[in-house]
C-alpha cells in the first residue's frame, strides 16, 4: 500500500504541489526519503522518529521509503516534517486515508512531537482554498491561515492532538484571523523644527507615492523625517494587506500569524549586500526591497552602499518586481516600494560649511555623488536639500504642524487618485504610465509651454518628463485642483536633480516662494 498526502513547495511566492508518498515494503528495516530532498527535509527522518516514540508509537520493522513528488522539484525546507509524519501514520493505519487527502499539510516537528511555526503557511493556505482542500498547519499560525478564507483549517499545537481530532476524543477548533498590533512608536512631524521645504518634499512624495532623496549635513534631520513618512500614508488596503503578508510568510517574518495591515518600513543599514536588498541566497529568500513592497524602502547614507547594490535596484524601481534567476530556476518576488534615501553633500558631510569643510572642498562633493549613477538618480521624483538647523534657535521656534494634519491632505489627494482611478487603475501618481498618465496630468497651455521649454533647454529624458508630469499630478491634487497648471509644473521642475538654467531657473523662481512658504 502506497499512503499519499498534500504538501507544497515555493518558488518565491508562488505555491508548487507536491505529493508526499510513502510505501512500507519488506526487507530490512530502513528509513529513506527521495525526490531530491535538501540537508533540512533529509534529517525530518529523525525527527519524525523521535516525534513518534515521544507520543508512544513505534516505526514498523519494515523498509520505509518516502518519496517527495515530482522528483526533479528541489525540496527545501523544515516545513516537509508534518507531512512525512502523517503520511506514516496514514500508511500505519493510525490516520484515515479518505480524509487526509483533502488536507495540505506543512509544519516542523520537534523531538517531543510538538508543531513549530514554519515560513509560507499565508500562501500554502491560498493554494488550499484554490484546489478545494483544508489546512494543517502549526498551532501559532493557525490565525495566518485564516485569512485566507474560506477554507477548513486544522492547527494543532502539536501531532498527539492531530491524531486524536481525527480519532474523535479531541476537537480542533477553527482559529480566528488577527492583524497585527500597531504598537510601534507613534513619531510626529511636530517633532522636527524648521526644514520648510524637506517637509513639503515629505508631503508630497506620501501624497502620490513619489521616491525621495534629501541631502543635508549630519544632524540636519533628514533620517527623522524619513522615519516619520509612515504616519502620513493611508493603511494598507485588504488585498494589499494579503500580498504583503504573503511576502513576509515566505520569508518567516510574519510574527504569530497576524496579518500586517501597516505599511512596511525597511531601512537596511548600507553593509547591506546585493542579495540582501534584492534577493537571493542559496533559497533566493526575498530581499529588503521585496520585505518593503506596497511600503517605504529608506536608504540612509545611500552613496555608502555598494556600487552594484545600488545598481541592482533599477530595475525594480522602474517594474515594480524583482527576478532572480538562477542556475536551477527563476525565482520572481513583488518589489513596489517608495525609495526614500539621504545622503551627506560630501564624505565629510561639511562641503557648503567654509568653518567645518575639509581642504578638498568642493571637489570632494562631486566625486562623492559620483558614487550614484544617473540612471539611479533619474529614477528618484523629488531631491531637496536639508540644510543645517541652528540648535540655539530651535527653543524659540513656532509648534510645527502636526502628522495628523498633513495626514489629512495626503488622505484627501490620495482619495481624489482613487476616484480618478475607479477600481480599474493606479492607485497613485508615481504609476500612471501610458495615455492615462497623458489624459490625467497633462498640464494647460502655459504649463505645457514650460514644460516644453524645460524639456528643451534641461535635455530631460523621456522618464524624467514623465515623472515630472506624476509630480505635478500630485501637486494639483494636494492644492485639490482638478487640471495642472504652470505652477504645478514650476514646483515640480524645482524638485528636479538637473542643472536649472534658463527656463529651470525661472521654474525656481515661480515656486521658491511657495515652497519656503509652505513647507
């Protein structure tokens, strides 16, 4: 007799089916497992072993043999523990064969019998609900599965209560759905004094969900106000919510199965490597920028990060995806996020301070932000920089506005994208493309004729002109404009990273007043 049940294998987050089949045969006694299993699924043998006698049962003195299908799928992983084990007990007689097959099944067995949690158990449950089958998993993840809907789920705390739900002396029940917690530290805009202009920028890359680079000396406060863009974006949406708690399930980082409905925040320190930020590694585990997607990804000190790190974020930036290609497959994760990064002018961070500056000044600056390539630089919406704040005059400095009020007009402009979008679109400026992106924040005459102009005397390549357009979108929309007019372009043009002469400097001067203004 060949006993058969459900298990999954993952390709980024994509579920693969596997069967796990187990035959008792005679001969000597032996316990082998096949179908190209790796160093973890390999030692499962022992634990299940260890796991059975803990709860009084005995392998039988027969020649066992496991096998993983389809056999040319690499298996990698501890969560192949459970399935080994009931698919024994199912070919032992223990469990019953009939309702076994309408379960998948994934969890990492201790040498007490106990469940503990495994990564995938959110995207294993959504393959279920697809082929109509319930769920086993471990008993903490029993509320990640939930979320997947309607399906059966079955979440014991360890294999003894598994096999006497199916024998009737104990009952299982269905585990409730949980979000997780937003018990994180609640960081207010009214904390940063002064920096008008950083905080207009602030607004406005949360508003259309615009990248950002600002660049100050030390202290200027440029990582305090990055770590404060996550109070004024809107939570996430319940599909967004799943896809983001699906990329944090594959990579384990979904903490007691409770569904993350805050938006990511992700700021690797810059020793972070390429397969760190992109993904990769021996299981091409999802990387920081795919941990951050639907969210903020904030890369402080960003010169300071490798050269092919940077680069390897381009691509991502651009399509909204990452591939990882490897010898033995391909691997593609969701990697949409919103680049907020920050910099010092120069390796010293002094280069405009003629007291504070080293003797290379200024030809430090430059071959400092030669580090970044202009690919990179043309692919962020909004530069600014963050000068110095004078510590003695920030006692006597007015209240700052508050999150909740700039909260507010980000919530406003983005429901106005909403609206605009009708379900059938983007949810933000900075993913218009295409004629919609023409139809929705094509300027009027005079702003068209300075965009025209900048485009010709600024040698604007065809994506920075596009993103400029998404910026003006935005600006309109926060000023809850219906169309975009010349001053909507002007400050758009002012947040450019180019050489402003001519028509660029006059777009700084239509719009230096409004954004000192404004802030």
């Amino acid at each position: 007799m060949v006993a058969r049940v459900h298990t999954v294998a993952f390709s980024g987050i994509e579920v693969l089916d596997v069967q796990v089949q187990v035959s008792l045969t005679g001969g000597l006694p032996a316990f082998t497992i096949v179908g190209l299993p790796d160093k973890a699924v390999a030692e499962s043998r022992e634990r299940v072993r260890a796991a059975l006698t803990a709860i009084g049962l005995a392998l039988p003195p027969k020649r066992i043999i496991v096998n993983l299908a389809p056999a040319d799928l690499q298996k990698e992983g501890s969560h192949y523990d459970l399935p080994v084990a009931c698919g024994l007990l199912t070919a032992m007689g223990v469990l019953p064969v009939e309702e076994m097959d309408g379960f998948v099944i994934l969890g990492e067995l201790g040498l007490d019998g106990s469940l503990a949690s495994v990564a995938g158990v959110l995207p294993a449950a959504l393959s279920a609900v697809r082929a109509e089958k319930g769920l086993i998993c471990p008993g903490p993840q029993g509320g990640e599965a939930a979320w997947a809907g309607d399906v059966s789920v079955l979440a014991p705390g360890g294999l003894l209560e598994l096999i006497n739900h199916f024998k009737g002396s104990q009952t299982l029940g269905r585990p409730r759905p949980e979000a997780r917690a937003d018990d994180g530290p609640k960081l207010d805009l009214a904390d940063v004094k002064g920096q008008e202009s950083a905080r207009r920028a602030l607004e406005i890359a949360a508003a259309g969900g615009h990248n950002l680079l600002m660049t100050g000396p030390p202290g200027a406060g440029k990582s305090m106000l990055a770590a404060r863009l996550p109070g004024l974006l809107p939570p996430l949406a319940p599909d967004e919510a799943l896809e983001v708690s699906m990329i944090h399930s594959v990579a384990g980082h979904l903490s007691e199965g409770r569904l993350i409905t805050r938006r990511p925040f992700r700021d690797p320190h810059h020793s972070a490597s390429m397969p760190a930020l992109v993904g990769g590694g021996l299981r091409a585990r999802p990387g920081e920028i795919s941990l951050a997607h639907n969210g903020v990804l904030f890369l402080d000190e960003l010169p300071e990060f490798s050269r092919p790190a940077l680069e390897a974020l381009r691509q991502p930036l651009e399509t909204g995806r990452v591939s990882i290609a490897r010898a033995n497959g391909h691997v593609t994760y969701p990697a949409r996020v919103q680049l907020v990064a920050a910099m010092n002018p120069c390796k010293c961070g002094y280069l405009d301070d003629p007291a504070l500056a080293c003797n290379k000044a200024p030809g430090c600056g430059q071959e400092y932000r030669n580090r970044l390539s202009g690919p990179l630089l043309d692919r962020i919406d909004l530069h600014v920089t963050v000068p110095p704040v004078d510590p003695f005059a920030m006692g006597g400095a007015k209240p700052a506005e508050p999150t909740a009020s700039v909260a507010a007009r980000v919530r406003a402009a983005r429901e106005a994208q909403m609206e605009r979008a009708n379900g059938k679109g983007t949810r933000v400026n900075a993913l218009l493309a295409g004629e919609a992106l023409e139809r929705i924040a094509g300027p009027d005459g005079p702003g068209r004729d300075l965009m025209a102009e900048a485009a010709e005397r600024l040698r604007l390549s065809a994506r920075a002109y596009h993103r400029l357009l998404r910026v003006a979108r935005t600006l309109a929309d926060l000023d809850g404009r219906d169309g975009v007019g010349r001053v909507h372009v002007a400050e758009a043009l002012s947040y450019r990273q180019i050489n402003l002469a001519g028509a660029g400097s006059t777009a700084v001067e239509e719009t230096g007043g409004r954004r000192r203004g404004r802030g």
